[in-house]
C-alpha cells in the first residue's frame, strides 16, 4: 500500500518540469544540428582532365569539408583517379555528377585551376538554384574568369580570392546559414 508522506513543494514541480523541458528542447536542438549536419550532402568541384597540380590541396579541402557534411564526390581528391574511374564511360561519370549535382545542398568549387567540367558543373548548379562557393588563390598568379567572379550575388553565388590558412573561416561563414 502506499502511502504518501507529505506534499511535494509546489515550487519543485515546475522548476523541474521546465528544466526538463528545457534539457529536452535542448537535446532536441543538438540533435537536429547533428543530424541536418550529417545529412546535408556537398558538391565539391576540382580539375581533373583539365590538370592535377591541386589535387593534394583539394583533399585538405573535403577534410574540413566533411566537419559540414556528406562530400558527395570525394573522388576529386584521389590520387588514383585515373585508376577509379577509368572503368567509367564518360556519360556514366556525367549523369552520375549531375545526379549528385541535383541532390546536393551546397556546391564548393575550387576554381583556381580553370576546367571545363567544374565550369559545366557551376553553370548547371546556378540553373539548379543551388548554393555556391568558389574559391580562387591569386597566389597562383592565374586570373579568374569573370564568368565566376562576375557572377558573385553576395547571396547564393559566393566567390572568395583566398590563401589556403583562409579556408576554415570561409566555409565556417559559408554554411552558418
Ligand atoms: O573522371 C571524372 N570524374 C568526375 O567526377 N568529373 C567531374 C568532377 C570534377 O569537379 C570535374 C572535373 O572536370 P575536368 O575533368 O574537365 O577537369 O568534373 C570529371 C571527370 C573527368 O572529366
């Protein structure tokens, strides 16, 4: 049988009841920050045909990328490249990208080395509405097309002339949204 000793203070009651609430929104919170990270999908764009002299930076790149999200084509920044895809026609490795293209949340092009591809990808991302960002190092002494660098929108289009110790800030920035 029980018996109930006393009254709870009524001052308990809601203090822990909206403490409770407060640590479950809380987790609620955590939680949908953790899983909308996991789940957000990024397009990566780097040369590949068009020359590998950045490869090993891009992987640096989809490192930190990857604190963001889901890189979908991690495959720009294999060495071997040549080896994982040479198995794959071209209108394979096309409509596989394009497909990625459309499911992705946000595109980050590393647009120093000029390449037709990751020109074609930025293009059909704009056509797709897509979050851009394209970063430029004006340390390679190259100029960047002003079909990139004049289509900056400040918005969804962002282009960034950086130095590689820049990165961390600007994607922090780019994907604070
Ligand atoms: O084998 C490939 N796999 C592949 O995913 N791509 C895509 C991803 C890159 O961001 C971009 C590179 O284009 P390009 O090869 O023209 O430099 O195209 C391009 C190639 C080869 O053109």
């Amino acid at each position: 049988m029980l018996e109930v000793v006393g009254s709870i203070p009524s001052q308990v009651i809601p203090k822990t009841t909206n403490s409770f609430l407060a640590w479950c929104s809380a987790l609620r919170g955590f939680w949908s920050s953790i899983t909308y990270k996991q789940m957000r999908k990024i397009y990566f764009c780097g040369s590949i045909r068009a020359g590998r002299q950045d490869v090993e930076l891009y992987g640096r790149i989809i490192e930190q990328l990857q604190a963001y999200g889901i890189v979908l084509t991690e495959h720009v920044a294999n060495k071997e490249i040549e080896l994982s895809e040479v198995n794959l026609d071209d209108k394979f490795i096309h409509d596989r990208d394009i497909e990625w293209l459309e499911n992705c949340d946000a595109v980050v092009a590393e647009v120093t080395q000029p390449s037709l591809g990751v020109g074609y990808e930025i293009g059909r991302a704009v056509a797709m509405k897509k979050r851009l960002l394209c970063l430029f190092r004006p340390a390679s002494g190259k100029k960047l097309s002003a079909m990139i660098g004049g289509a900056y929108d400040s918005q969804s289009f962002i282009v960034k002339h950086y130095a590689e110790l820049d990165v961390p800030q600007i994607l922090q920035e780019f994907f604070s949204y």
